[in-house]
C-alpha cells in the first residue's frame, strides 16, 4: 500500500523472489501504469528490474497474506480502509515514518507488525526509483493487536532473501522511538529555518533546540518502559559531519518547499499525543507541531 | 513651541511622520540614499490612505546639510540605528531626539553619539510604501511616548501634542516602559512567528479551540514574555493577548515586517526584539523556553539567505 519510494524499495526487491507475488497498490496512475506496461525499477544503491502488478483499484488487490504500508503517514487510514477487504487475513506492517501509524492500521486489520526502516530514495520517474541508501528494517508485533511472532519471522526472512536485511525482534519500539525522535528533533528545525542538516547542528543555538526537542522525546519514550537502542544525540552528531549528511535537506524542508503536507503530525505532533497519554509534558515539539502546521496554513 | 522637525530615515514609519508633520512644521528629512532625497526634493511627499496630503519637505541625504530642529524623530529600522545615530554626532545641539525603534535598547544606542534629552517612542501605526515619495496610511492605531531619563515630561506631552494636531494619533506617558514591554513582548512573538509560518497577522494567531491552534503557542509565548517583564521589574501595561485578540479582529490582516524582511531575505530585526526579550530573561533568570527557540529559529532563517 502506498508505492513511493520506500514501497518500491519493498515492492521491487520482494518481487525477485520466486515464492512471492507482490501487488502494488498506489494512487498514481502514472505510476501504476509504467509499472504495468515496464516493470518496477530501482537504480542506484542497487539495480532491479521487477514484474510487479501495480493498480490503482483497491477492488483489483488479491486476498494477501501480508500488507506492507508505505504510505505517507497521513494517507494511512484512506489506504488501509479502502483495501481492507484484499487484507482481511494478512498480518499487516507499517514501515512508515513517525509514531501511531499502527495505531490507525489496527482500526481495520487484526493482525498488525510494528516496522521501522532505514532505507530511502526518490521516484525519478513514473516506473523508475532511484535507491539512495541501503538500511535495516526492523518489524515486530505492534502489542495491542500483534501478528503472531511465526508471521512476523516470514516476513523478515523474505524481506532479507530479497536484499532487504531485515530483523524479526519482540520489542520493535527501541528502534521506532529512536527514529521518531532523531527525525522530530531534526526535521522541523529544517523545515522552519530552510537550513541542511550539517547548517543546523553547527548553530549552537539551534542544536541546543534540537537537543531540548530530543529530550522531550526521550522523556516519553522512558514513560512507556522503552530503551532506546542508540542514542539520537549521536546519531545526529554523525549525521552532521561532511562526509555523511552535512548537506542533507530534512525531507520535512523538501516538502515545505514544494509546498506538500508534512508528516508533522505522526512525528512531533505524534510524540505530543503519547506524552499527554503518559501525562509526559512536550512543549517544544507542541510548538514545532503548531508551526510547522501554520506554515501548511499558510499556503491556502 | 516645536517648529521645526527632521526626521530621519524615510520607510514607512518616517514618511508618514514626514508627511503629517509637514503640515504643522517645517520638515527635513534625512535619508540614505540620494537618490530618495533628490526625488522628495522634487516630487514632495503624498500620503494616501487614510488621510490625503501632499506635503513639501526638504531632503537630503547628507547629515551635514541638516538645519537645526526642535524635535528629531530617529524613524530608521533597529538595524540602521547605530549608523544614522552616529551621522548626527555633534548635529542638532537645540533638538530633543525621538526614538521610535522597535524592541529594547534604542535609547542606549543614540545616546552612545550624543547628549540630546531623548524621549522614547513606540508606534502602532502602519503603512505601506508604494514608492519613495508615495506611502499609503494603513492602521490609524497610535504612537506612545514619554521622557527618557531626565527629560522633561513636559516636553513629551508637547511632541505628543503636536503630532496630533498634524492628523496622527499620539498620546504622552510619564513612564513608558510598561507600553515597551507590551509591544516587545507583542512584537517578539507575532513577528517571529508571521516570519517563521508565513502567515500574515490574521485569525490563526488568536485560534486556541483545536489542540494544535496556533492561538495556543502565541499566548504561551507571550505567557513567558510577561514572566520576563515582570522579573525585570516592568510589569506590562496592555495585555499583549488582548492586543493579539484585537489586532485579528480588526478585518484588515497586517504583514508584519519580520515577514516581510524573511520574505525578500533582508536582515530582519530579530536582534533587537527576540534577542532583547531572551537577553532579559537570561538576566533575570527567567526560563522562556519557547521564546529562545523562536528567536533561534528566525536567526536560522535569516543565516539560511546565504
């Protein structure tokens, strides 16, 4: 559900195998119809040429035994509702960006894996993904409602045999949480100064608001019993160094300068929602969240 | 008897006192470009909007061809300050200088170049600068002033007084700094917000009935502005909420000048106006978490034009 970059990644590679069929599911017609009459194609960090069948009818979609959803955070539950019926019996996982996205998928399937992946890249063309960074996925049960461990196993061992090094664990939210606050703490600074990554982390007036956005996030993560498995602070710092991301434009800047909605709203607007469950006060990344959402205002 | 005034720096701000004023008294105005002088040398000033004047007022941009003045009102942005208070070093020995800055601190910098009685000033009357001798007069909201340190009060009511007979609205206090902090901490938070969203100063500011209501960020920054005044001993006139609810309720929306300034990424006054405000707090010890990201957020901003 959702192929854009990182669904094509998922998408592309899984296709490879010979004991999996994959759909593709996607809004773009485009799209859908390049990867119909082509194939699906990656380039760059790898190079696939893949038979996916694509449509853009959620009616089309086979029963599935798996549910991958890369949409957007906020296409989530349109997707998801309108393809419910192929996913009655699937064990469904979200590799999407921010926090409560299971949340959402739990409301129409049963069976739901909470993922976290690393991997990114960009459509160059309709049919056509350039693959800029490989990473690991790691998928577990989402608790309320989880997919059985057996499931979620499969799963991970066809994402891997794929190309797509994958982990099956018990507890997937370490890896989650670090990644919501590392792209909390990092992406609106960028999408309200317009400022790369390495920019940013070099004003150390603007560090130390990213440093106070982490902390926050850290604070309600601990309030649900989770330990991070790296510190955010350091991942930022290396993000920051020249030779690895001193020049990255926040994907959240990407967005704001071609004026598409931002997924501020699973991301520090996220860990607001969780901090107030959790009686966890937020109120730098409520005001990041407020922000960033007046600047969406702005443009209608 | 103020019989003569210059006021220096012609935005919109300076050419709408310039143009009233002339009415009432002899004007010259101190420019930076010649270019600008020459052209209200021969086109004069028109202010259209809210009052219709045309006004003959005498312009230079060379501080050595100012007449002396009764009154000099220092209308230049907070970023030109230092430089337009230094070009009238040793100038203007009869004149009484009007600051009319936004933010904290203008005061100190004139006096560093002179020792004129001051007064201080502060405005909430708008415009909009059509071109170098055209200013529409938007918002007739009035200009605020009062003695700065041993300047008569007298002399504060007389300004105040004069600008009123020319069509402005004005009004003298014995003690300004409660109406400073109000608009500081106003300013602070709408400008840098307006620069940061894009947003003009419209109904989303006062919006606080959704959970993410941008009504609710703006009145916990200005909930922390207050804390800060009140710690450095200047509790604040106006509510600055009140003055929010009020401004977005008027019907017209006003940009702002942050917004206008990230907009064409000028320089804005960020410095003095956020900067004041955390300086402040860092002095009193005060703990204003949500106005430091905002300040370092608009320096961003401003660092991102390069």
């Amino acid at each position: 559900m959702g192929c854009g970059a990182v669904g094509s990644l998922f998408a592309a590679n899984l296709a490879q195998l010979e004991d999996v069929e994959v759909w593709a599911y996607d809004l773009s017609q485009p799209h859908v119809d390049a990867i119909n009459a082509y194939g699906l194609r990656l380039t760059g960090a790898g190079e696939v040429a893949a038979h996916v069948r694509a449509t853009t009818d959620p009616a089309a979609l086979p029963t599935c035994d798996f549910g991958i959803v890369a949409t957007k955070a906020m296409h989530t539950e349109s997707a998801v509702t309108v393809s419910a019926p192929a996913l009655a019996s699937a064990a469904v996982a979200s590799v999407q960006n921010g926090v409560g996205n299971e949340e959402v998928i739990a409301h129409h399937v049963t069976r739901v894996i909470r993922g976290t992946t690393f991997p990114a890249g960009k459509i160059l063309e309709p049919g056509v993904v350039q693959w800029d960074v490989k990473g690991d996925t790691t998928l577990g049960p989402f608790e309320p409602s989880p997919a059985h461990i057996g499931e979620i196993e499969r799963l991970a061992d066809a994402c891997t045999r794929s190309g797509m090094p994958t982990a099956a664990v018990a507890d997937a939210r370490p890896a989650q949480w670090r990644k919501v606050i590392f792209n909390a703490a990092t992406n609106p600074v960028g999408a309200l100064t317009g400022l790369t990554h390495g920019r940013v982390c070099e004003r150390p007036d603007l560090r130390a608001l990213v440093s106070a956005l982490v902390g926050e996030g850290k604070a309600v993560a601990t309030a649900q019993g989770i330990t991070l498995d790296a510190d955010p602070e350091e991942l930022i710092d290396h993000a920051a160094k020249p030779e690895v991301a001193y020049d990255h434009k926040a994907s959240m800047l990407q967005d704001v300068e071609a004026r598409r909605e931002t997924e501020i709203d699973f991301l520090n607007g996220g860990i607001g929602r969780f901090g107030r469950e959790l009686g966890v006060p937020t109120p730098l990344n409520d005001a990041v969240t407020q922000l960033v959402k007046a600047l969406e205002d702005s443009w209608h | 008897m103020i019989e003569s005034v210059c006021v220096v720096g012609a935005g919109t701000i300076g050419s709408l006192f310039a143009g009233h004023l002339a009415q009432v008294a002899d004007v010259s105005v101190l420019t930076r470009r010649r270019e600008h002088a020459d052209a209200l040398c021969e086109h004069g000033l028109r202010i259209s909007g809210r009052s219709d004047l045309h006004a003959r007022v005498r312009a230079t941009s060379d501080p050595g061809e100012l007449p002396d003045v009764d009154l000099a009102i220092i209308a230049c942005k907070g970023t030109d300050l230092d430089d337009a208070a230094s070009s009238l070093a040793g100038r203007l020995p009869g004149a009484t200088l009007m600051t009319v800055q936004n933010g904290l601190g203008a005061e100190e910098v004139v006096r560093r170049h002179g020792d004129w009685p001051l007064l201080s000033a502060i405005t909430f009357m708008s415009g909009t600068r059509h071109s170098d001798t055209e200013v529409e007069y938007v918002l007739d909201t009035p200009t605020w002033l009062g003695p700065h340190e041993a300047a008569p009060r007298e002399r504060a009511e007389e300004v105040a007084a004069l600008i009123v007979s020319s069509g402005l609205k004005a009004e003298a206090f014995a003690d300004l700094r409660p109406a400073q902090w109000s608009k500081l901490i106003f300013n602070a938070t709408v400008n840098g917000v307006a620069a940061l969203t894009g947003l003009p100063h419209d109904r989303h500011f006062a919006a606080e009935n959704e959970g993410d209501g941008l009504g609710r960020l703006v009145r916990r920054l200005m909930d922390e502005g207050k804390a800060v005044a009140v710690a450095a001993g200047v509790p604040p006139g106006e509510d600055p909420w009140e003055m929010n609810i009020h401004a977005t309720q008027r019907g017209s929306t006003h940009r702002p000048s942050m917004l206008e300034d990230v907009e064409a990424n000028r320089p804005t006054e960020v410095e003095s106006i956020n900067g004041a405000l955390v300086r402040e707090a860092e002095r009193t010890g005060v703990r204003a978490p949500l106005q430091r990201a905002l300040y370092a957020l608009v320096r961003g901003k401003e660092a991102s034009y390069s």
